[in-house]
C-alpha cells in the first residue's frame, strides 16, 4: 500500500515582506499548515535546524544570498541534508527549470504565485513526490476524485450566485466582495485540476472581474451588474450538463 509522510511545518524563505504575509496567511489559514517565514538566505540557515520543517519553499532571487546558494548551504548541514526543497521563481524557463532540478529541488513554483491555489500545489507536489511503498494503479482514485468534484459543481455555483446576491445587497462593500471573490477563485483553481478546464477560465474571468471592485477601483460602478452577472451566467453555461442540477434538499 502506497504511503504518504505527512506534511504540516512548512518554512517559507522570501524577502518581500507583502509575498511572505499573503503566503503565510493562505498556508495557514487555507493550507492548515504550521509556518516559519524567513527573510533571507542567511536568516534561514540559523531557523531551519531549529524549526525542522517538513517541507522548505525557497525564493530563487534574493539579496545577499540566492536561493540556489541557500539551498546548497542547507544541504550542508545534516539535519536539513534531505529536507524537501521547492524553489518558487518568475525565471522559469527550461533550461533555469533544468537547473534547480539538477540542484536537488523537490519541484519549481512559479511566481507571481496564486494565493488562494498556493496550498493545494504544494500539496499536490508533495504526494506526487513523497509517496512510498510500491506502485500502484492510481487511475480509478484519480476518476472517483473527478466525478466527486464534478458532481459539487452545483453547489460551487449556488455559493458564487449566493455571494453576489450577497454584493449586490450590501452596496458593493469590500467585505461582500471578498467571499464572490473567494468562490470564483477556487473554483478557478480547481476546475482544470480537475479536467474541467472551460470551467476553470470562465471562474478566473468572474474572479478578474471581481478584483477589480475589491481593489477599490470602479467600486459601486453603475455597470458592475452589467459585467459581473454575465461571467456568472458563463461559469454556469460551462458546467456539464449532467452536473449543472443542484440536489434537492
């Protein structure tokens, strides 16, 4: 039987102070995990033996000391010579992709990183690495995991239609707008996870779109009816025919 170690003590390295919150929040809030941020290569190399993270995400470009340098040294140190390692970098490119494989990385993030989809990837890539045990068929757990996912869609699109109902009743104020936001951007994630890829893109579009209103920009236009309500009328029109009945009850 195929075995998974758990993951929960991640330490994320990044010396942007606005990507280490957002990150942090979504690891924890959304992800469920235990998280230690360091700002730089050199701060990471005194925490880590420390903390004993299950799983490091390591910023590729920083000052001082990069994040191929900071990997190097943490090999070093016994206690973190087989630690997981995921670079996250906007110089993703095959041949730099080639490069941080060849270092040892776990896997490559790409950056600027999605919050709201930063949890289920590292998730994602830590079982696709980190299973043990002998191989098995995964195909019919992969389907069971599609059809599940789905035959929720319904409910996925009632939450969307209930947040913008939401909206539309408390006068476009940001904290109406977060949840529509938060549901269009979820299932934006997930639907080409899980095979549903026209899904996924008229989500992203709704959630693009949403944006723009809970930066603060065109809040209560007098078109926002006009532009939000058709891309929620899209996401349903993607939906299988098959999964776009809500159940009863």
């Amino acid at each position: 039987m195929t075995t998974i170690p758990d993951l929960r003590k991640i330490l994320y390295v990044e010396d942007e102070p606005d990507i280490q919150e957002i990150a942090r929040l979504a690891l924890e809030l959304a992800g469920g995990f235990e998280v230690e941020v360091c700002g730089s290569g050199e701060e990471a190399l005194r925490v880590a033996p420390v903390f004993e993270p299950d799983l490091v995400l390591l910023d590729v470009m920083m000052p001082h000391m990069d994040g191929p340098t900071t990997f190097q040294e943490l090999r070093k140190d016994s206690r973190m010579a087989s630690t997981p390692i995921i670079f996250m970098t906007a110089k993703v490119q095959a041949h730099e992709i080639a490069q941080y494989m060849e270092l040892g990385a776990l896997d490559v993030i790409s950056k600027p990183i999605d919050p709201m989809a930063l949890p289920d990837t590292v998730r994602s890539i830590w079982s696709r690495n980190m299973s043990t045990g002998p191989e098995i068929e995964l195909d019919d757990e992969l389907e069971a995991l599609r059809t599940r996912f789905a035959e929720g869609l319904p409910e996925r699109l009632e939450a969307i239609e209930q947040a913008w109902a939401a909206v539309e009743g408390a006068d476009w104020s940001g904290d109406a707008l977060m949840p529509l936001f938060r549901a269009a951007h979820s299932l934006a994630g997930a639907g080409a996870t899980f095979g549903f890829p026209e899904v996924g893109s008229e989500a992203r579009r709704l959630a693009d779109e949403v944006l723009i209103y809970l930066k603060g920009r065109q809040l209560k236009s007098p078109d926002g009816r006009a532009r939000i309500a058709p891309l929620i009328a899209a996401v349903g029109e993607c939906l299988p025919p098959e999964n776009r009945s809500r159940p009863a009850g």
